[in-house]
C-alpha cells in the first residue's frame, strides 16, 4: 500500500510538472507567502509589492513601515556592508524580516542571525526607510528637500527648486500665482517701482501683498515674517518708515514713500528693483500690491510712462479726487513732500 501511495504521489507531482512546462498555471491552496509576490497586473487597485529582478531592472520595493528605528550613538565593524541603492537596502529588511533599523545623524544600519555581515546605507536626510523609499522613487535628491516639499505642499523636485529660488512664502501663493498666470510669465515690461495712489479701503483689501513686498524690501533677513505678513492695518505699512507724525507721511528717501495724503487716500512709491523683478514671486507681490487681478490684467492696464503702475490711480485722480489729470494730483502730493517732482 505505502509502495502504490508513494507512486500516485510521484506520478501527480510529474503530471503537474510538466503542466507547469507547458505554460499553464497551479493553484496555491492558499496565499503565497513569498514576500516578494508579484501583483496581478490586471488589479490595478492591489497594493505594489516588491518583485525579483525582471530583464535586470529591480522593481518597486514594498513599503518599509512595519520596523522599529533604534537610535545609536557609533557602529563600527570591519566587515559591514556599504549598500548605495534603498530598494536593495529595503529588499533586504524584507527578505530577512528585519524587524529593527539601527539609525544615526547620517546612516541606517540593519543586522540580524540570518544576515553573515551587518549591513548600512547613508540616510541622505531622510528620517525613515519608508521616506527614503518615497523620496527615491519620486526624483527628489535628498531628504532636505523631500521634507521642504511635504512641508510646502510640493510634488517634485522641479518644484522644490524653483519655490526656493523665486522667493514665495508659501505653497498657496505660488499655487494661487500659478492660476492667475504669473508663474514663469516672462520677464519683460515687470514692475520696478510700486507707485500711484490707492484708496485705504483697497489698499487694506489687498494688504497681504503690500505686507509681502514692504517685508521683502526691510525685513527678509529676520524672523518677523509671519507676523508680519498678518498686519490689516494700512497705517502698520509705515512701520519700516523714518518720517513725522505730524506730517502724516513716511519715507526712508525720496525713492520710498508712502503718505496719506488725504483722508482715505494714499500715495505710494517704492522702488522695487533691488528685489530682484524677474523672481516671479516678487513679481506676483508686485502686481497684487498694485490691485491687477491676475497676469492679463496687468498686461491690459498697466501704464508704461513713469507716471504710475498702481491701477486706477488716474480713474481716482480724475473721479474721486476731482484732479483734472493724475499729474495735477502728483503736484500737490508733491507739494506736501517738499519734493520738487
């Protein structure tokens, strides 16, 4: 009997064999537990899991987030391994269920009873395997930045680059100049100076801007911003001002200056150019100070003949003011200044 059982054993592991030859398929009675199990790619919904090599190319690497991150202080051992690839590093915790990761300042260390040597790969900045992981796959170059775009709300590397270097102090800004056109909208015909005049209730409508680019020009170097950048009050914009009370206007010199000159009105002109106008963000600050809507806005209504680029200023001139022209408005504020121009 036990000679006809071993038989049938062997005759049904042959036939299935060669089955398996032939290119047909085996049902598991049940799942798998080879960890690095290939998702069905006609389940598209099924989580990644990480796969042996196929035509040489290493593939997505499950998510390392089931470990315990161990702090210490020196790991020094002649024979440790050097990896320089984190899917490796992670295939490795996964084929070896590597339960914890030994970290310091600048290296993850990992070791167990089934690993000969121990081995370590440099963290880049990153806080965990599984950010690291997340990072990689996604082109950013080091934690530094893959931490700069969570925290910002960025999406890639690019976009990382490009908010540092155009001078944006937060991610809805640059998504709001993004929408309204001002991102990489060209550098020519930009604002160098900020000056016109603006009705109290506008100019507090749209005061985060004025905050935006009055801290730009005198405070970018401290720590004030977000205060800062929460003033409502037109009169708090003077604050960076030397100037008299009693003369009710402000300025640092003849290129700055912004006054009430008339109850509810204001006069302002800031010469902008040392903040660099081709930044798109100083740019976007600019334009929202002086009350454009948007990009084509500005295109369409902005005044390119010294006289002023803050919109409206003529309408209110002629209108509000009662001025014949912008101009014979200018000579009074003028005259209020000291100033012969």
């Amino acid at each position: 009997m036990k000679t006809i059982f071993t038989g049938l054993v062997l005759s049904v592991s042959i036939v299935l064999s060669c089955y398996a030859q032939a290119g047909g398929t085996v049902a598991s009675p049940t799942t798998s537990s080879n960890p690095r199990a290939v998702r069905n790619p006609t389940e598209p919904n099924q989580p990644l899991t990480p796969q042996s090599p196929v035509n040489g190319q290493n593939q997505i690497a499950m998510p390392i987030i089931n470990v315990k991150y161990i702090p210490v202080k020196s790991f020094n051992n002649a024979n440790l391994i050097v990896l320089t690839n984190i899917q490796d590093f992670s295939m490795l915790i996964t084929d070896h269920n590597i339960v914890h990761v030994f970290y310091n300042d600048s290296t993850f260390f990992i070791q167990s009873s089934t690993l000969t040597v121990p081995v370590s790969i440099a963290s880049n900045g990153y806080k965990s395997i599984a950010d690291y992981q997340k990072g990689n796959q996604t082109g950013y170059t080091n934690g530094a930045s893959y931490y700069y775009a969570v925290e910002h709300d960025l999406h890639s590397q690019d976009e990382v680059n490009y908010f540092k270097q155009e001078k944006f102090f937060s991610s809805n800004d640059y998504r709001q100049a993004q929408t309204e056109g001002f991102v990489k909208s060209g550098s020519n015909n930009r604002i160098t100076r900020i000056t016109g005049i603006i009705k109290k209730s506008d100019l507090e409508k749209n005061i985060y801007f004025a905050n935006a680019i009055i801290y730009l020009m005198f405070y970018q170097q401290t720590d004030l911003v977000k205060s800062f950048l929460e003033n409502k009050d037109a009169v708090a914009l003077t604050l960076p001002f030397a100037g008299m009370s009693n003369r009710n206007y402000y300025m640092t010199n003849n290129s700055n200056i912004i006054v009430e000159f008339k109850t509810g009105y204001y006069y302002i002109n800031l010469d902008i150019s040392s903040l660099g106008v081709n930044k798109d963000a100083v740019f976007y600050y600019a334009c929202k100070f002086a009350q454009y809507v948007n990009y084509t806005d500005y295109l369409s209504k902005y005044v390119i003949n010294n006289q002023f680029t803050i919109k409206n200023s003529d309408s209110l001139a002629r209108n509000d003011l009662k001025y014949v022209t912008y101009q014979d408005c200018l000579h009074d504020i003028n005259a209020l200044l000291g100033r012969s121009r």
